[in-house]
C-alpha cells in the first residue's frame, strides 16, 4: 500500500513545485525547484528494487556477460547486438572495480532525465507542469521500464531546437550520441524535414483521420509488407501474427481511454494552432509530432510492439504541448485542473489498471 502511494506523493510533490513556480519571479528559485525535481526523479529510476518494473532483470543479465568493451566490439554477435552504450557504462564500472548494479541503473537515469529537464526548460512554457506530465506518464514507461529507449526519447526532446533552427550538425550530433544507447534513434532523422514555421489545418486534419480511419480498418505499413512479400522480413512478421492469434502478445485496443484522449487533444490544438504559435515558436512542430504519435498508434496497429515504441517516442511532444494549450483557454484554473487530471488519469492507469510498475517499496 505504502509503495503504491508513494508514486501519489511524489505526483502531489511535483504538481506543489509547479504551481509554486508560476508564484516565482527569480529565475535561481525556479532552477532550484527544477534541479530538486530532476534529482528526485533521477533517483527513484536509478534506486529502484528489481521488482519495481520490467526489464530490470535483463539489464543485470547484460552486466553477467559483459567481458570486456574490446571483446564487445569482436564479438557483437554474443551481445546479441545491442547497442554499445550500454557496455560503455558496464566497461567503466569493470575499470573503477564499481561492483554495485544501481550504479549502472542511476547512470542511465542521470542521461535521460537531465536531457530531458535540459531540453524541457529550451521548449516548455510551464517548465513545472512539463514535469509532472513527464513523471505521471513517460518516465513510468521510459525511465522506468525502457531504460535505453527513455535515453533515445530525451535527445529527440532536446533536438527540436536544432530542427526549428535548421542546425543540422548539432540535430544529427544528438541523434549519433542517442544511437549510442538505442538504434531506434535513427527514426528521429526523418523529423528534421518538417517545417517548423508551417501549419495547415486542413492536410493535419486530413492526415490525423486519414490513419485513423486506415488504422481501424486493419490497413497498415504492414498490410504493404506483406503484398509485396519482402523474404525474411515477411516471414518474420508471419511468425509474429501466429504469435499474436496464439496470445503470446497483446494486441491494440484501438479505442482505449487515452487515445480517444488524444485525439481529442489533438483536435482542440489543431483548432487553435495560430493562438498556439503566439505564445510558444515551436508550437507547430510539437503539433505535428503530436499528431505524427497518433498516426503512427494506428499506422502500425497491427504490430503493437512497434506501434507503442513510435507512437511513445513522438507522444513525448505532449509533455509540452499540453502546457501550451492552458494560453489559449479562458479560464486558465479550468485549464490547469483539466491538464492535472489528465496526468492523474495516466498515473491511475499505470499504476493501478495496467499494474506497469509494482509499488515502489
């Protein structure tokens, strides 16, 4: 019970420090209060137990057979490839003679959660709600459970700056140090071509219900795939779908709470994208992300696998188009109340309807 509640208490913390915040006119006192609660967050994903999520085991059993980084880079095949940055922190505690595991779990908490604040305090206009939206939702998935994934989610954070001020060469920087800890982060590259200063509602509208509507009608990238019979590739997703009708893996629920959500979120902000962009620059390109994370729920529907991780990877915009949305309401203590429950609601389903992490002590 106690380790269950203590995920409230540290939302009730959070959302303290960010209304606290908007009573702050000096900046150190504002650094202070997100600095402590980048700490905090740092510390429940690096010092947590082993039965507190999932894949904790697997990371351990990566240190087990780790041998030395030269023999990684001669022997990938007995890693079974996966990416480097994780025996680079393993290497490094075999160098200092560092025997104790959290090390290595506080190591990659520390990466993700300071770029994600880094890039936080660059994009958002409410740096305090920002975080109690990435706590309730996104860290209970990345920093929580996809240890490397959560590292690859926070450098397409910190890269939206390059991508609405062109920087090509610090935009495929990041992208190079986030392939590091997770290949995944090579999707990242096709985003630098949308255009920042751009939006229509009418192509967004059309695009956002277009894969809906595909999606709902089992018409996926796979559906390609599949006519066109690409070998191994083809045979592979075969085996999946057997795996799939057999149970091994649990299909989409394509009208779940959160997506109906949204959707509805994404409609309301594609209705007031000209206010949007008033109050933040990079109000279009957090809406197309956003409705890129929605499309590719559905475009991918019928691997649910791949589905989640995109859709995850590009729904990180929410943290930050969500505070945006507060501007363009009358009633701003509606607006902020509706923004809290709606982190709430994540919080309640993660924790106690899909049961994604176990209670903390």
């Amino acid at each position: 019970m106690i380790g269950t509640l203590f995920y409230y208490i540290v939302f009730l913390l959070l959302t303290a420090f960010a209304l606290i915040e908007k009573s702050f006119y000096d900046k150190n006192k504002v650094f202070i209060v997100t600095a402590f609660s980048a700490i905090l967050l740092i510390l429940i994903a690096g010092l947590r137990g082993e039965n507190v999520a999932r894949d904790y085991v697997n990371y351990l059993s990566y240190l087990d057979t780790f041998v030395s980084f030269s023999h990684y880079l001669s022997n990938p095949a007995y890693y079974d490839f996966n990416e480097p940055g994780i025996f680079l922190v393993a290497a490094f505690m075999q160098i200092f003679d560092i025997s104790n595991v959290k090390f290595f779990f506080v190591v990659f908490a520390f990466i993700a959660v300071f770029v994600k604040i880094k890039a936080i305090i660059k994009t958002s206009t409410w740096i305090g709600l920002t975080i109690v939206l990435f706590f309730t939702n996104f860290f209970l998935i990345q920093e929580m459970t996809q240890i490397r994934g959560a590292i690859a989610v926070a450098f397409l954070l910190l890269s939206i700056p390059d991508i609405y001020h062109r920087n090509l060469y610090s935009f495929l920087l990041k992208v190079a140090v986030s392939m590091v800890f997770h290949y995944s982060s090579i999707l990242i590259i096709p985003l630098y071509f949308l255009k920042p200063d751009t939006f229509s509602r009418q192509i967004n509208s059309a695009l956002l219900f277009g894969c809906i509507v595909l999606g709902l009608l089992n018409v996926t990238v796979f559906t390609l795939i599949d006519n066109l019979n690409l070998g191994v590739i083809s045979l592979k997703l075969n085996k999946y779908y057997e795996l799939l009708e057999a149970g091994y893996y649990t299909s989409i629920n394509k009208f779940n709470v959160l997506i109906l959500l949204r959707i509805s979120i994404a409609c309301f902000a594609i209705y007031y994208s000209v206010q949007l962009k008033e109050h933040s620059k990079y109000a279009y390109l957090i809406l197309k992300l956003y409705i890129l994370s929605i499309c590719s729920f559905y475009f991918f529907s019928t691997v649910p696998a791949i589905a989640f991780r995109i859709s995850e990877m590009l729904g990180i915009s929410e943290i930050i188009l969500l505070p945006m949305l507060i501007y363009v309401v009358r009633e701003k203590s509606f607006a902020v109340g509706a923004v809290l429950s709606f982190a709430l609601l994540n919080l309640i389903i993660y924790v106690q309807i899909s049961k994604l992490v176990n209670p903390y002590f």
